[in-house]
C-alpha cells in the first residue's frame, strides 16, 4: 500500500469538502456499541489494489480501490409531510454526497495517478440512528 496516495485523497478530501467535519483511516469507527467515535459528517477511507500487473522492468500497473464510507447523523424526517425546513435539514447529506464527487470525480492528485472514476455509490441498511454510504472509486499507477 502506498502512504502518499493514501494522504494525498485524505487531504483532498479535508481541504475540498469542509462539509465533512472528520477524514479519517477507516478502522471499524462503526463498528462499535454507541454513537461511533467520529464527529458527524465523517467519512472513511479504505484503500486496496484488487490487481497488480507486473510490466516490463519489475514496474507494476496498480489498480488502485478508494472506499469511502460516508457517515451522517440522521437529522429528521425527509417524509413529503414534513416541514420545508426540516426536510431540507434532513436532505442536506445529498449535497454534500454532491460536493464529495467534484471534488474526487476527475482528480489525480496532481499527477500521482490517473483520474479517479465512480465505480459505485450505495447506501447500507443500519439499524442505528446514523446514515451511511458506500462510494467506491478507481483508479490506476505505476510502482
């Protein structure tokens, strides 16, 4: 794994989206009994090399996984019923979900790797009172 690829999204990320209070290694925040150790919104990154081709001269083409688990505190009701205000309050997660992939959609860290591509974007099924989504990104670099 790769130090300064690692610092170079997590850095992006906290110098990009200031919507997002915590960028952090994810290391099982959620996984926890109580309200996870994280100030809300976090988000959590996991990087892997799902393939690895050895080239000509022991250089190797990477591709390189990002996986963001961006965590929210559910903050109300996004019910049709429920007040403008509090419904707006309650959806303000999309935007930053939104301010998350301008600011990754495209980028290459000035040049460490080719362009980063949204691979998928899911939510997960918790039972608690926060909110998560899965964003997988790719992309690929020499080592």
């Amino acid at each position: 794994m790769n130090k300064e690829f690692f610092l170079a999204v997590t850095n992006h990320i906290a110098a990009n989206v200031p919507q997002i209070k915590w960028v952090d290694a994810d290391e099982g925040q959620l996984y926890v009994s109580g309200r996870p150790p994280v100030a809300f919104p976090a988000c959590l990154v996991d990087i892997s090399y799902p393939q690895c081709d050895t080239m000509t001269g022991g250089k190797q083409r990477i591709r390189a996984r990002v996986e963001l688990r961006v965590v929210f505190a559910i903050q109300g009701s996004t019910n049709a019923a429920a007040p403008a205000a509090v419904r707006e309050r309650s959806l303000a997660r999309f935007d930053t979900l939104e301010a998350l992939h301008k600011a990754l959609q495209w980028w290459n860290g000035g040049g460490i790797f080719n362009p980063l591509k949204r691979i998928s974007s899911t939510p997960e099924r918790r039972a608690d009172d926060i909110k998560v989504y899965k964003i997988i990104y790719e992309t690929e670099f020499f080592d």
